[in-house]
C-alpha cells in the first residue's frame, strides 16, 4: 500500500449514525422551536458537540414523531404526549425483560 493511500485512510472521518439539527427538523417536520421545547423539557438528550452544536440519535427521530401522532390523534399537549411515549417505552422493556425470563426457565 503506497504511502499516499495510508494516509487517506488514517484521516477519513468515521461514519456517524448521529443526525444534526437541521436534519431533525427535516426528518420530523416539527418547528426548530418545538425541538427547542422538547430539549428544554429534558425529553430528548442530545450529544453535544465540541462546537456546542447538538447532534441527535436515529432513535430521537422515532420517539419524536410518535409523540407528534399521539399529541395530534388525541389532541393532548407535549407534555402529557412524551409522558405516555415515557410509559410507552418502560412496558416494551419490561415486556423484552419478560420474554429473556421466560427463555432462561
């Protein structure tokens, strides 16, 4: 391998499965503002960069737009919508810890 062709390689960025703000925003279709009332609630937890610029998990992008169904299908504020996402997301571990239970018997 020539000299030039290890050096490329050593400075390639590493892949990321983060997602930046705008990108958010584009996946989710909410207002930058919403986003904005989401972290301030503590509800969503991004990495933040050394840039101080957030950085969100593929993982953020489903809680995000299944709290946006539940809010608009039964017309319940943010609040009361990731509280029932929260509850929502404790019975499927316990369900998952259930189901390793009952394998292990």
């Amino acid at each position: 391998m020539s000299q030039l062709s290890k050096n490329t390689q050593q400075t390639l960025p590493i892949r990321s499965e983060l997602i930046a703000w705008t990108q958010l925003v584009e996946l989710t279709c909410v207002e930058p503002a919403t986003v904005a009332e989401l972290l301030e609630m503590g509800w969503i937890d991004p990495v933040r960069t050394g840039a101080e610029d957030y950085l969100f998990r593929s993982s953020d992008v489903y809680r995000i737009q299944k709290l946006l169904r539940l809010c608009r299908d039964l017309e319940i504020s943010f609040g009361a919508g990731s509280i029932i996402v929260d509850l929502l997301e404790r019975v499927e571990r316990l369900e998952q810890e259930i189901s390793e239970l009952r394998r292990l018997l």
